[in-house]
C-alpha cells in the first residue's frame, strides 16, 4: 500500500535526564544554603526520577486512582483501599529517600530541611499525588515527637524510619507510619471553629469522637490528626486507625473525593461512630497544635507547586530545541525565546527563594529565621501556587495540540496545580495569615527593612518596589493584602537574585518588578544555559 506520509518534526518525549544536574538554579541554591553534603544522593536520585520508568509510575499511578473497599464479600465493613502497584512503588521511593522525616532524625545533618526540600522537589515533578501522605506526616512528626499518646509511644520508631509499609496492622508491628489530617466539615471548610465533630471523655486520655468529616486527607493513614469540640473547645486528637488490640477504629469511610486532579491521592469523607481518639496537649488547643503541623504543610505547598512549574517549563524549552518552524527551532524564534527565557527567569529568583526559605525553617537559624519563615511561608504559598496554574498553561500553549492531549504530561500537571492553592487554606487565607504576623510581630519590619535595605542601590526598580510596600506596610488593609503579599514575595526573590546571581540576570529580574520587559540576548543565553544544567 502507499504511504501517505511519514513522521517528522515531531519532538521525542522529555525522558532519561538527570532533574537535579540539569537544574543549575537549584544545584547552586543547594550549595549555597548548606546542603552540598547531600549533592551525590541528589544527582542519584535526579537520575532515577528522570528516567522513562519514573515517569510511566507516575502516569499509571493517576490512570489507576485508588479504590475504595467498604465491605468484604460475606459483608463484613472493611473501609480499605486498592492502589495500583505503581502508587506503592512512588512511596517506597519517597520514604526510602526520607523525604518523610529528614530533619527529624536525632542526628540529623546540618541545613536537612534544605537537602529535604530538594528531594521534595524532584519527587513532584514525576508525581505529586505522593506527597500528600508525606507531608502530612512530616508535618505531624514533630508535634507526636512530643505529644505521642502513652499506648502509642512505640510508634516513634517506625514514624522515624526510611521504610514505606502498607500493610493493616497496628502501628507498633510495622515498619513504617504515616499519618494524615482531618480537620474540613462541611458546614466550615477553612473555618474551623464551626466544626460540630464533639469528642466525649473515656477516660486515661482517651476520648470518644463522633461527627463528619468533609475532607479526610489519605484514608489509609496509619492515624489521623483531627479536630473536635471538647468541653474545653475545639481540640486536636490522634485517632488511630487501628487500636491497639489490633480491632478496626469506629471510623466509616462514606466515599472518596471525585477530584479535577491529584487523582492518584485518596481524599474521603468519613464518619466518626464514636471512635476512640487520643487527646494532643489541652483542651481548647486544637487550632494551635494543628498550626504546628500546618506551616509544614502550606511550605511543601509552594516547593511542590514550584517543581511542577519546573517540570512544565523542562517539557516546553525541550519541545521548543527539536520543534522546527521555516526552518529554525522554535527555541530560535525570537517571540517564543522571550516567552521561555520570561519562565526561565522566574523560576530563578523562586528557585533562589524557596531553598533560602527552606534554610530558615532550620533549627539552627535561630528566632530570626523563624520570623522570617513565619512571614514569608504563607506569602510563598499564595504567590507560587496561583502563579503556577498559568505557567503551566503557557507551557501547554507552547507545545500547541500535542501538549493538550493526554500523551502530554502537561494535562496532568495543569490539573494537578489548583489544589495546592487551595489546600491547606486559600489564597485569602494565606494573605490574611500574612497580615497578622505584619500586625503581631513587633520584629517584623526591622526584619524587612535589614533583608531588603541589603541590596539598597543596585536596582532603582527594586528600590521604587519597596519604597511603595513600604507605604502599604504603614497602615496595611486587608482589601490590599494580596498585593502586600505578592510585593513581599517578589522582592525576597529579588534580594536573593541580586545577592547570588550575575548582575546581568539579577537587573533583568528587577526590571519585571515593573512588569513585562524584553530581554537581552545576553540575558536569555544565560537563562536557557542554566536552565538545562550547562551554564
């Protein structure tokens, strides 16, 4: 038969590259906040994840999503799930890289959040939906550190080990734990003091919880973190989903979330038929113990957000060097290598930002670092998870037809980017969080003013950027709270850029301070180099 045509100028699939050599943005940001002690395993693990098998995991994982097992065959309730194999794989990979609970180990290397939040990274740009039960638990670890109920002291051990065991039993036997959360009701969603869930005391710490949970993040979870109207207030308790006698937990899964992404990761809705729950500190302390774990959690928003960004970016700029129009690659073209030289540079000052962000959730950076985190935590979350739902639709539009279809990871990734946005407290939330720490810290501007009068003079279009925050920050309303937020965020970027990079990228992030501008040819050279490892 005649061929009608043959195949060509069709770009292979980004597969077996290396994602920590090829990034020279976070190879450097590594090195500079400490963590190069960590550099080998990074590059092996880069490797790994970079590789075809990594990426079809992570395609299976979400093709497959999980299914929920309410009763056996004679009609026994059972409340399990059945992952694809591809799920357990992912785990295994996350907890044997102790992305988990890094910085938790007694003798944990120095600068291990930053190291930590570089795993973190790689691991979300083959599959985010892992990481849920994983931050969750490394949120939880060090408020159970010292909280942990007297019948579940000896999960301590296993909670703090690389291995990743997904077996039904109780949580002393295993060889690993994970934890998940269940705070949203359906009457309140972000507001938490409205939740009816009651908890009635039985006793030696123990409490009977019975209500509905809305959200009931990670089912299987070896225990959850959740909150409840005691006498004393809404408090937070460890409800394990086995007791220790080894019986089932009175907690009835009704149904998992059908969600427009993070489809790989199971959300539920449960209820609570008075089941047995374990008081976390006082009555009355829920908000506060659960905020521990929190900050955790909405950083880890803002580094996954920032990885899938990352990834986009990877597909597009590899899409564009092989793609030929009239002639000359498409990275040739002089509209779309300003379109990726625009993402290559913000994901310079972000990369820059997060990693130094990352150093000061250290335990060794001390009252400022906390501040420092306290503030720009919720700022990072804001601005990196709403700015990544239009990145990766740019990059989707630079692939044109082919990244729309499903062959693409870029679907995936486009659906995946909302919920980090919205878990863990929206937008608003986190700009709100952002105005009561600006209101409450007294420190908070001699912080402000030392980070960003450092870099005083090199940049007029940083200088004019925080001449105008600084006026919002003299009476800041909440009606301006996002722009304080974005403002604040992009100038630590811009501090950061101008501190470690070269002076020819940092003028040309400054001058987006402004909004758009074309960029030099010098300065996208240097961009695309170092955004495929070379430069």
């Amino acid at each position: 038969m005649n061929r009608t045509h043959h195949v060509f100028n069709q770009p292979r699939p980004l597969t077996n590259s290396n994602l920590f050599l090829s990034d020279t943005p976070l190879r450097e940001a590594v090195l500079r906040e400490g963590a190069g002690w960590d550099c080998d395993l990074l590059a092996s693990v880069g490797q790994q994840l970079g590789s075809a098998e990594s990426s079809e995991l992570g395609r299976l994982a979400n093709s497959y999503p999980p299914e929920l097992l309410r009763y056996d065959a004679s009609g026994e309730r059972l409340d399990d799930l059945r992952f694809h194999p591809a799920w357990h794989l992912l785990m295994q990979g996350l907890c044997s890289n102790r992305v988990h609970n890094l910085p938790w180990q007694e003798n944990a290397p120095p600068a291990a959040f930053v190291a930590r939040a570089a795993r973190f990274m790689l691991h979300a740009q083959v599959e985010a939906g892992t990481l849920c039960p994983v931050t969750m638990t490394f949120g939880a670890i060090p408020l159970l550190k010292s909280h942990l109920p007297e019948p579940f002291r000896g999960w301590l051990t296993p909670l703090l080990s690389d291995r990743y065991d997904p077996h039904l039993q109780p949580g002393g036997h295993k060889r690993g734990l994970l934890i998940g959360m269940g705070m949203t009701e359906k009457q309140g969603g972000t507001d938490v003091l409205s939740n009816t869930t009651r908890a009635e005391p039985a006793g030696n710490g123990e409490y009977r919880l019975t209500g509905h949970k809305w959200f009931f993040s990670v089912p299987q979870s070896d225990a959850h973190l959740v909150l409840a109207q005691a006498k004393g207030g809404l408090s937070c308790f460890f409800l394990p989903r086995l007791l220790p006698d080894g019986s089932r937990n009175a907690v009835h899964l009704e149904r998992l979330k059908d969600k427009l992404g993070n489809r790989s990761n199971a959300s539920s809705e449960a209820e609570f038929f008075a089941a047995s729950g374990w008081l976390i500190g006082e009555e009355g302390e829920g908000v506060r113990q659960i905020l521990k774990m929190g900050g955790y959690t909405r950083f880890d928003c803002a580094l996954a957000s920032h990885a899938m960004m990352r990834r986009a970016f990877s597909i597009a700029l590899y899409h564009c060097h092989q793609r030929q129009v009239q002639g000359k690659s498409l990275v040739d073209q002089p509209l779309m290598r300003q379109q990726l030289c625009s993402q290559a540079l913000l994901l310079e000052g972000q990369t820059a930002m997060l990693l130094r962000l990352a150093g000061a959730w250290s335990t060794e950076s001390g009252e400022a670092g906390k501040l420092f985190s306290r503030l720009f935590t919720p700022a990072a979350k804001y601005v990196v998870c709403r700015r990544g739902i239009s990145f990766v639709a740019e990059a989707m539009e630079m692939l044109g037809g082919i990244g729309y279809c499903e062959e693409s990871e870029l679907p995936r990734l486009y659906r995946e980017m909302p919920v980090n946005s919205i878990w863990e407290g929206a937008g608003n939330v986190m700009c709100l969080d952002v105005l009561r720490v600006l209101s409450k810290q007294p420190a908070v501007m001699e912080l402000l003013t030392r980070e960003f009068e450092a870099v005083k003079g090199q940049s007029r279009y940083f200088d004019g950027a925080w001449r105008q925050l600084k006026l919002l920050l003299r009476h800041p309303q909440e009606a301006q709270a996002r722009a304080i937020c974005e403002s604040l965020f992009n100038l630590a970027c811009g501090v950061q850029v101008m501190m470690q990079l070269e002076p020819c990228i940092a003028d040309a992030w400054c001058r987006q301070l402004r909004g758009p501008a074309p960029l030099s040819e010098k300065v996208c050279q240097r961009l695309l180099l170092r955004a495929t490892g070379i430069g």
